[in-house]
C-alpha cells in the first residue's frame, strides 16, 4: 500500500479470513494473514495485508525489550522488509523534519540553518530535496532522506546545503545535536557558530524564508528594472538600500523552462546574445498551451552577499527608519522573474503545411540587464517578446502575415517578479546572532567584521544610516541599548505533534542515503 494509501484500522473489526505464510526462526515468529475490514455500508469490504505476531507473546515481549529503546508499542513502527530474510524489522520511529522545525507555517531560521548544515555534511544529495523528505533519527540525531510526507502548508520548502566556498565553511563539528537541543535556540546558534562562517549562518537564515510570485502589469514591470540589487518596499516599489558597486554587474539568465513538451525541452538552446531558441514540429505545436521561462538574477553569489548583508543591518534600519516590526516583512530583494507566453485562440495549422512544414524555430528575445537605459526596458516591455523562423540562426525572422498564413500559434506575455522577503521570526534570528556575536545590532559592527559591503540608501528615498553611527563593540553600550529588548522573544517553540498514532511504511535501511 502506497504512503498516502495506508489507513490505520482499529483491531476489534477485523475477521482472519486465511493464513498466507507462517515463518518461525528463533526468537521470532511471523504470520502474514489477509483480513477483511467491514465498512459500515458493509456494501464493500477491502483487503489489506497486514503482519501479526501471535502465539510467541512472551518471546515477543523479550525481543522487543532487547531492540527498542523507547519502550512504548505506540511509537515503534514497521522499518521495512529485509529482502533476503522473510522477516519484518521494527525500530524506533523516525521524526519528521517538518514536526521540528516548522511552526504555524513558518519555518524556524536557525533550525533550518543547522539542518541545512547537517544536509551538506552528510552529502544527502548535490541538489535540493523537498523538506517533506526529510527525517531525524532520535537515537542520533542523524537527518536522512525518506519517503515523502505531505504536510499543510501553503508554501513549499527546499533544504540545500552551502557548498564548499572557503569563507562559508567553518571548523565543522562532527558531533550531532541532541533532539532535545532543538528547543534551545541558544545552544543550537552556539554550535553553528563553531560549525560555520557567520556568513554562512546569515545565507542559511536568509534561506529560511520564501519568494513570493507578483504579477506585474506594463507600468510595474518599468519600476522593476530599478529593483534589482536593491532592497525595496513591495507595496509602494520604492528602494530603499542598494549595493551600488555591483550594480553594473547585475544581469540576468535562464534557469528552467516549464509546461513544454519534452522534445521541445530537448531542443532547447541559449544563444550568444541570451536569446532562447527552441525547435518545434508540427506535431510539438499542436501541443504547446503555455511557456513559461524562469529568469534568475545574477551572479548568484552576489544575489547571496545582498542578502547576508542585508540581514546584517536590517535591524539598524529600521530602527532609524522607524519602521514597524509589523511591516518588516514588506521589505524585499528581487530573486528574478517569470516570463510566460499564453497561446491565443485563432491559428491552426492547416494539414498542407503540417505536411511539408518539417520543424520551425521559435525564439525568445534577450533580456536587458538592470543597468541599461530606460528606453532599453520600455522597449522591451512593450515590443514582441518573441519571434518564428526557419533560420537556426534567427537573422531572418518571419512576418506576422507569415505565421498566421502558416497556422503557428500567437502569444501573449505576461511577467511576474520573485520576491525575496523575510519574516519577521527572521530578523529576529539574526537580532540573536548579533547579540551571541557580542555586536551592536543597531550598527554596522557585524558587516565589517566578516567582510560584507555595507549597503546605502538610495537618494531622496532613506537616509544613508551607515555614515551617521559609530561603530561600538562595548558590551556595556549594547546592554544598555537593548535593556528593552527580551531575548526570550526571539525564540520559537517546536510544534506540537497533534497525532501519536502516524503509520509511516520505510524503506529498506540501505535505500535511505
């Protein structure tokens, strides 16, 4: 039965209908037995195979005793199956990742950041792995991937790990932290502290919150061009601090194509000017519904240093903005952009020229850089966005009056920014960090020190509070600044399980990596 198929059935219903297999070995005794389970209609009654113990009741008790160490049947579940063997293994049960580290539909910061760590160091996977794969076991607290489990949430998360950049990795620890640690907030960015850089521990917090789609009509899409490497308000779409240096080397590229047919896919090509080109058949385009391009902005690791910076000195900030702790979370860096083309009602290609027409080009123009000139973006914004051709090379392109005499299908774009923001429980976490690091967060102390740029304000929109406030690294100064503050107020409780009673079906030990 499937993971999402299993149902847990309550032991007084069900009838033995007949014995399967009967396996004895020492100290164990198996009995597979297929029973029926009466619905209520009793219209349908479904089989289910399921696994019983019977009449070894004392050897069972013994073994049971001797392999588990959580003495309570209610939270010893079924491992798997030993392929060689006939026999069923139990253990102690697996815990969710989501039941640690996500609450009220938010995710913990520096939680995430530890088990983002514990996912680099143990190699789980080179690419991202849904959070709903991921498992602690609470004898080690070891993090594995295995089946995946929905859970609710309006959001999906990805866990990846930091790489191998010089100045994110720290001494590393090879030691794991107890499940009964994960509520010590405190303990928990102690050993990150001695795991990993402070950058790195900034990027993992920074991760730990979601991008936000925004459709954006012709006039937003204008201000948008001015949005990247800035930090801005969503609602109003005013920046308010940049990283003006690298600004020249803001750009973007394509990192997936969605809703496309696979031949297509594989057709797919990225041209020297940054324009897409894609090879279709008659058949592809009868197809082709929607298109949808994902642009990220780049380089990535300058995208990543934004962040951390930002979150360096997001506190001062506010503080001297005076921004509401209520509105923090309006407050943004672009992550890049989707561009979609959705196929109009009209063209269809005629059965002549499907017949002598073997494939055609379709082409997606460049995008411009954030620097370019305005004129650059509006026309773009308000031109085509793509292009047919029968040239690979896309010099010679094809008329409007061509593609409708030849049935290709027409177009309309449409574009929506990703935004990057950070919840509240966010800043917080790195509130802590400051003050664990001994820095005042309401400076620039903590930017400097690990080599970060301290980001400006953007003229006639924040004042630039980095120029105005001395450095301080006195204790005695932050103390007193903070007196108001409670640190206990940065801490997030672990979720509650609202089941004991979760039936999850493991695979074999060995498949788990």
């Amino acid at each position: 039965m499937g993971g999402t198929d299993r149902k847990e059935s309550p032991i007084a219903p069900l009838a033995l209908l007949m014995s399967v297999v009967k396996t004895e070995k020492k100290n164990f005794c198996m009995l597979a037995t297929v029973v029926q389970t009466p619905t209520r209609s009793e219209r349908a009654c479904p089989n289910s195979a399921v696994f019983n113990i019977i009449d070894r009741t004392q050897i069972f008790k013994q073994d049971f005793k001797q392999f588990s160490r959580i003495k309570n049947p209610g939270v010893v579940q079924l491992f798997g199956y030993n392929n060689t063997l006939p026999a069923l293994i139990f253990y102690d049960a697996l815990i969710l990742l989501t039941r640690i580290i996500l609450v009220q539909d938010h995710i913990s910061p520096i939680l995430y950041t530890y088990f983002a760590y514990q996912f680099n160091k143990r190699r789980i996977t080179d690419e991202g792995v849904d959070i709903g794969e991921l498992w602690i076991d609470p004898r080690t607290g070891a993090l594995c991937r295995g089946p995946y489990i929905s859970f609710t949430s309006n959001r999906t998360w990805m866990v990846t790990g930091f790489g191998h950049e010089p100045h994110l990795m720290g001494q590393g620890r090879s030691s794991l932290l107890s499940v009964q640690t994960y509520s010590d907030l405190n303990a928990v960015v102690d050993y990150l502290t001695g795991a990993l850089s402070i950058r790195a521990i900034l990027r993992g917090i920074g991760w730990s919150s979601g991008g936000i789609g925004e459709r954006l009509t012709d006039e937003a899409v204008h201000q948008f061009s001015t949005l990247a490497g800035t930090i801005y308000n969503t609602h109003h779409r005013e920046s308010i601090y940049e990283w003006a240096e690298a600004r020249e080397r803001w750009h973007y590229g394509l990192w997936r194509v969605d809703d496309i047919p696979e031949a297509m896919r594989k057709s797919q090509m990225v041209m020297e000017d940054g324009s897409v080109r894609f090879m279709l058949t008659p058949m592809d385009i009868q197809h082709v519904r929607r298109i949808v391009l994902r642009y990220s902005l780049l380089p990535g690791e300058d995208l990543d240093t934004l962040g951390e910076s930002w979150l360096a000195q997001a506190y001062g900030v506010f503080s001297r903005l005076q921004i509401d702790e209520g509105k923090w979370d309006q407050y943004a860096m672009s992550n890049g952009f989707w561009l979609g083309f959705h196929r109009k009602k009209g063209h269809q290609m005629s059965e002549e020229n499907a017949d002598i027409m073997l494939s055609v080009y379709f082409f997606i123009g460049p995008i411009p850089s954030p620097s370019e000139h305005e004129t650059s973006w509006k026309s773009w914004t308000e031109g085509r966005k793509y292009f047919w051709s029968f040239d690979p090379s896309g010099q010679e392109r094809l008329s409007k009056a061509a593609e409708a005499a030849l049935g290709l299908p027409s177009f309309m774009s449409s574009i929506e920014n990703v935004n990057l923001h950070w919840h509240r429980h966010t800043y917080e976490a790195v509130h802590r960090l400051h003050l664990l690091q001994g820095s005042n967060p309401a400076t620039t102390d903590l930017v400097r020190n690990i080599g970060l740029p301290v980001l400006r304000a953007v003229k006639n929109c924040a004042p630039d509070y980095s120029l105005d406030w001395e450095d301080s690294t006195d204790i005695s100064d932050i103390l007193g600044f903070y007196a108001d503050f409670e640190l206990d107020k940065c801490s997030s409780t672990l979720e509650k399980s609202d089941s004991d009673s979760d039936i999850v079906l493991y695979p074999r030990q060995e498949s788990i990596k």
